[in-house]
C-alpha cells in the first residue's frame, strides 16, 4: 500500500514576518494552501492588506498584523494577540528583511544599523518570543529565511551579507537549544529571486542577463539552471521544513540558488 504524505500543517497557526511581498508573501500563501491558519505580519499595513486579501480569496485562512520586528515589545504584545485570537503559534517563517549596497567605504552607519535591525534583531526579537512559547509546548517549527551571500562574498553587499550571516548562525544555536522541547530550527538560504528587493537592484535591462550569465568583474558565476528564482520556489522550501514531511530535520540550511554558490 502506498502511503500518501502528509506536511501536517493544516489547523496549525503559522506566523509569517515581512508577509506583504516578495518571499514573504509566497511564504504565508504556500503556507495557507496546506491548511495553516496564517499570522501575516509586516510594517507595511497596505502591502499586508493586499497579500492577505490574496490568501483569503482563496478560500484559505489569514489574518494581518501589523508589526516591526526591530521593536521586541511589539513583538510580544502582537503574538499574545495572536495567540489569543488564532490560537497556538506552532510555525514561525522568519521572512523580513532589508537590503542596503554600496561599498563598504561608503556604507553609512545609519544603513548598516538599519539593515542589521532587520535582518539580525528582528530575527532575534521573533525567535526568542516565539521559542519561549513552543518551548513550553514541545512543540513547533521555525524557519529562517536568510541568503546564499552569507557563504559566499558579494561586492557591494557587505551589511547585507554579514547580518544573513548572523541570523543563519543564529538560528542554528537557537535549533541546538531548544531540540531537546521537540522544536526544529532551520534556515533556507535563496539566491537571486524575483523580488522587488531584486529588482530594486538593476540599473538597466542588463541587470537580469548579468544574474543569469555572471559577472567576471565582481568575482560573481551565473546561475548554473539558467533562471532567476521565483518567490514560490523558495516558498517551497520554506513549507517543506516548516512540515511534518522533514520532522527529524534541524540545524540545518537548504541553499535553493539554481547553483549560483556552486554548492557552498
């Protein structure tokens, strides 16, 4: 007999930071199409509003919250509220994030501490939060989304990469301590994907083809499947870790680049 399976994630309330767009979106709608209850959040009330009247035209389950992940206390008083009105967080995608470039030279300490607030704090402000509470529990999942550039230099990227850095590190700690109360952690690591933080970054219609074919001037490869990422392909990724279907799977990064980091 052949046994179907099952992500086991229908019923459960799913928390989704930086749900108004991009990855973030397609995480909380991936997420509600196998049955979660979602907890979208972002600072953005009308991006928010709009990804979450998406999911429930569908027929799936969602509800919006507005919430900045660089402050711990609202971060507290918005997942009480949630859990009062959804129930148990039993999933958590660390989904937030924002990009500043530029030569470290001239990266301003302003963008440095603003990509870090995001990227490292909130991540920290959310986790911990929620850790504390699945922890009471024994029970849950979080997932991470952070990015290749953690792994391997970028030019140009130095804040960014080194916070996705810290939060993948992070993450993994945090998945070593709480094994022992039935909580997984991992991370999910994208490339180039088609966001607007993505798109933010051309400068002309050569932008794509130089993601695609590399640029020998930065020290950058292409990508090896010959296509930039779409938000539901790492969405994916997300859902599969965050499931019943990888239940024995933590601590670890599941890099979804089409080979842009060569493995790394």
């Amino acid at each position: 007999m052949t046994q179907h399976l099952s992500t086991g994630l229908a019923g459960r309330v799913a928390l989704v930071t930086g749900a108004a767009n991009g990855i973030g979106a397609a995480v909380a709608a991936a997420l509600a199409r196998e049955g979660a209850i979602v907890a979208a959040t972002d600072v953005d009330s009308d991006g928010l509003r709009d990804s979450v009247g998406k999911i429930t035209a569908e027929g799936s389950a969602a509800r919006a919250y507005r919430l900045d992940v660089t402050r711990p206390g609202e971060v507290e008083e918005v997942l009480d509220r949630v859990e009062e009105e959804l129930g148990p967080v039993g999933v958590l995608a660390n989904v937030a994030g924002v990009l500043r470039t530029g030569p470290v030279v001239d990266i301003s300490d302003a963008d440095w501490r603003a990509v870090f607030a995001v990227n490292v704090d909130g991540v920290f402000a959310v986790s911990r939060a929620v850790a504390r509470r699945m922890a009471a529990r024994r029970s849950g999942a979080m997932v991470t989304v952070t990015s290749n550039a953690a792994a391997v230099p970028r030019m140009h990227m130095a804040a960014y990469s080194a916070s996705k850095a810290a939060s993948t590190a992070f993450s993994k700690c945090l998945a070593l301590e709480v094994a022992g109360h039935g909580v997984r952690c991992n991370v999910v690591a994208p490339g180039s994907t088609d966001t607007p933080m993505l798109r933010s970054m051309f400068t002309d219609d050569y932008g794509p083809r130089a993601v695609l074919e590399g640029a020998p001037e930065q020290y950058r490869v292409g990508i090896p499947l010959g296509k930039i990422a779409s938000p539901d392909d790492v969405a994916a990724a997300v859902v599969f870790l965050a499931s019943d279907l990888a239940g024995h799977i933590t601590m670890q990064e599941l890099v979804v680049d089409g080979g842009a980091a060569l493995g790394g």
